[in-house]
C-alpha cells in the first residue's frame, strides 16, 4: 500500500499549512482548515501510471454546441440576464437579502417553466412548510398542476424525489438549510454547504435537469458559505432592491453560458412580481414646466442605459459649517463636484447648505453623473432651470475639464427614444449626432454654466440716496 501523511489545508481558500491552526493564514477565515491525508512521494517513488480514459478526446469542432442552447424560462428579464434562458444541465445560484423576493421569483420561475415548456418543474423548500410556499402561490397566481412541491430539508430524501417526479426544472430554496446526512458538520457550515452543491451539481450534469439554487448573503453582501460554492455553479446571480422601494434588480456575476453584466428589472407587488421592461420612467419626475435645480443624465447598468434624475437644492444658511447631504449618490463625488464648482465655475457656495439626491431610489456612483449634479446644484443656486428636454453627460475633472464617457451613443440613443431634444456631452463627439437631436459640446464646467444660462446673476446695486440741499 502507498503511504499517507496528513496535511492542513483551508477548506475556503485551499490553502495548505504544516500544522492546525484556527485561522486561515491565507483568507483570514476562522475554522476551515481541516486535516487531509494525501499519498506521501518521494525521490524513489514510481511515476503515476496513465489510465484509459472512458470518453476518448474528440476534435471541438465535432462536439453538438445544441446540448447548451437555453431554453426560456418565461421571465423575460430573468432570461435576460441569463443570455436567453436556463441551458439544461446547468446550476444557477441566486444570492440576496432576506425579504428581497427571491422565492416569489423562482416561484413564479417554476410556475411559467412548467406552463410553456409543458414539462415539469420541482420546487424543494427547506425553509418553510408546504402550507406557506401555497398561501403564496395563490397570491402570485403560479398555481399549476405541473408545478411540485416537497417540503424537505435532507438531500437524500430530495434526490428520491427527483427520482418520482422526473422534473426538467429543480429549484431549491435554499442551499444553506439543506443537510447531507453522510457528511459531518452542522446545517449551513462550510462542508455542509459544498457537499449539497457537489450533489446537485453532479445531479444537473447527469441527468440534465436545470437547478436553481437560493443563497443567504452575509452581512457585506457577499454569499454565505465557502468561496468554492460560487466555483461550482454555472452562474451567480444577486437579487438585490430598496426595501422603501418595489423595484428588484437582479444582476450577473458570473456566467458561463453568456454575459456577466446584464441587468434585469422587477417591480414587487403584493400579487407578486412582474418584469420591468422600460426601467427609465421610474427614475424621472414627469412634470409639464421646468423646475430649477434638476438635471437629467443616462446612466449605464451593466449594457443596460437608465435615464435618471438629479436634484440639488441650496439654502443660505449662518453657521460656521454648513451642511452637505447626500442621497444615492457617491458622498465624496459629490464633494469634489463642490471643490471644482466653486474653484473653476465661480459659483460660491461657502456660505449655503447644499443637498443632492436622486428620484426613485436609484444609486448613481459612476463618474458620467458629475456634470450633471454640477449643473444641477448651479440651477439650484441661481434659480435658474435648466431648459426642458435636456440630457447632461460628462465626467468632470478637477481642473474643470469635462471628460468623455464611455458608451456615449448607447446613452444618447436612450435619450432621444424617450423624447429628448438637446444633449450636452463632452468634446469631440460631434459625428455621433442622432435624428433630430441636438448637440452641444462643452470642455469645461464654466462653458456648461454658461451655455445652460445657470450663472447667478448678482443684485443691482442700489442708488445712493443724495442728500436734500437746503
């Protein structure tokens, strides 16, 4: 027989050391380093004999690229963000926040799966009674006599009902309270967690059935459990939204099969959730006039454009320190529009609290938003407003300069479908001019305040009061 040693290796990070310790040297992560017996080599040691492999390597150019075509799953948004549907054989992983929605999704998932495909879809829950999964797909609406539902939370009872129901769809809500009772350790720790995700990952790639697993996300967001759980899935997904809001994002992480930066809407109700194919409308005020202190800019969510809103507002104030708030917007960006505002646009602010915000609830952190909240507080400030149907695009410097944005004509093509007539971008892209659409071109902050007319005009002076002579 070969002989053994035992080695120390993190079942998070796979890094190895020489003897146990609590705390991975590598990752940092507490109590993952387990003992491991591997064969002992050395320099006398036989070389490692080669086996006939049991499917002989064939040319690529033979392999069916059919057996990983997706088929849809009725949720269009959901389709695409997966680059068209679930590809059969494959394990999609769907992280996010408890209460975001995501067993109303894969619910109704499990639902349209089995109404369009006239096939079968299994939905395994570990976390609630069947009772509950019912309550809610009454209310949703994804009741369907091809639709299954088991309330179980060991693997081996899970796999015997596969095995009855023979589904092409199996969604399992959620991995980290499901016990593999042939493996030691407690529900939801590190090597229960990969053992039940080996499982259904070798189930998928043998029978063919497409898996849809829900994950718990931990405090920073990221998924709970080891880090190999993201390696073993076909896809990562993240369902994430406002709780004060009903629109749900779910976005790519990891793809396989298509894309990793696509974008799908949702818009949560009480009767359960449905796509949002045109996301822009929610992020913008409709109003008949123009109000000062708004400004319009297009931001791009993955390959997705999102027409957005943003709203300054200043008040003269007579403390010392006057107040900056934000809201939806990068604390720090915004500060730095405030620095270059005052230092290269002239527009003093020193002596006023200043507020920005977006509409809707909507997170805009990429730089293409700066010269838009710089004009927007420079309205706010001169009461001045910004002329109607007008779209502001442009990273601002801190010399002032106004710098290109990447996806400019994806942007600009958003904007004059939803209707607007004049866009203000960066210099040099005069030849992506589109239909009747407007273009002005500015280098610098202080050109934009003075193309928008949004430069504060100072009070008359008052005449002198001349004394009566007598």
């Amino acid at each position: 027989m070969a002989k053994t040693k035992s080695i120390f290796r993190c079942s998070a990070c796979t890094h190895e050391v020489a003897k146990w310790v609590g705390k991975c040297p590598d990752c940092g992560a507490w109590g993952t380093v387990d003992e491991v017996a591997v064969a002992a080599t050395g320099a006398g040691a036989p070389a490692r004999r080669a086996m006939l492999p049991s499917t002989a390597a064939a040319p690529i150019s033979t392999i069916d690229s059919q057996i990983t075509r997706a088929k849809p799953t009725g949720v269009s948004e959901l389709d695409r963000v997966l680059g068209g549907g679930v590809v059969p054989g494959s394990v999609v992983l769907l992280s996010g926040e408890p209460g975001v929605g995501k067993s109303t999704l894969l619910l109704e998932v499990a639902h349209r799966w089995a109404r369009q495909n006239d096939a079968k879809s299994l939905y395994v829950t570990a976390e609630e009674s069947a009772g509950q999964v019912r309550l809610r797909a009454d209310r949703t609406g994804a009741v369907h006599e091809r639709v299954y539902l088991a309330a179980e939370s060991d693997l081996s009872v899970l796999l015997g009902h596969v095995e009855q129901v023979r589904p092409t769809l199996l969604v399992v809500d959620s991995v980290q309270t499901m016990l593999a009772p042939e493996v030691d350790g407690v529900i939801g720790g590190v090597t229960q967690v990969r053992a039940v995700t080996s499982a259904l990952t070798s189930l998928a790639k043998a029978s063919g059935i497409a898996v849809l697993l829900v994950g718990h996300v931990t405090k920073d967001g990221n998924v709970a459990g080891p880090r190999t759980l993201e390696h073993l899935v076909d896809v990562v997904l993240h369902f994430e939204g406002d709780k004060n809001s009903t629109l749900r994002m779910v976005r790519g992480l990891k793809n396989r099969f298509g894309s990793a930066d696509e974008v799908g809407c949702f818009e949560l109700h009480e009767d359960g959730i449905a796509c949002v194919d045109d996301p822009s409308g929610l992020f913008l005020h409709h109003r008949t006039d123009s109000v000062s202190g708004t400004a319009v800019t297009v931001a791009m969510d993955g390959k997705r454009p999102l027409v957005a809103e943003v709203q300054g507002l200043t008040v003269e104030t007579e403390i010392p320190n006057p107040r900056r708030a934000v809201s939806g917007l990068d604390y720090n960006r915004v500060a730095m529009v405030l620095a270059v505002l005052q230092s290269r646009g002239k527009v003093f602010l020193g002596k006023s609290d200043v507020y920005a915000a977006t509409v809707g609830g909507m997170r805009l952190l990429e730089p293409s938003a700066d010269l838009a909240i710089t004009l927007a507080i420079a309205s706010a400030n001169s009461e001045v407003a910004i002329p109607a149907g007008w779209v502001i695009l442009g990273e601002v410097g801190l010399a002032g300069e106004v710098r290109k944005v990447t996806g400019l004509e994806r942007r600009l093509a958003e904007a004059e479908r939803l209707g607007f007539t004049t866009a203000l971008v960066p210099p040099g892209y005069a030849p992506f001019k589109r239909g009747g659409m407007k273009i002005h071109e500015v280098a610098d902050v202080r050109s934009a305040i003075r193309i928008t007319g949004t430069r504060k005009r100072r009070a008359p002076k008052e005449d002198k009061e001349v004394a009566p002579d007598f």
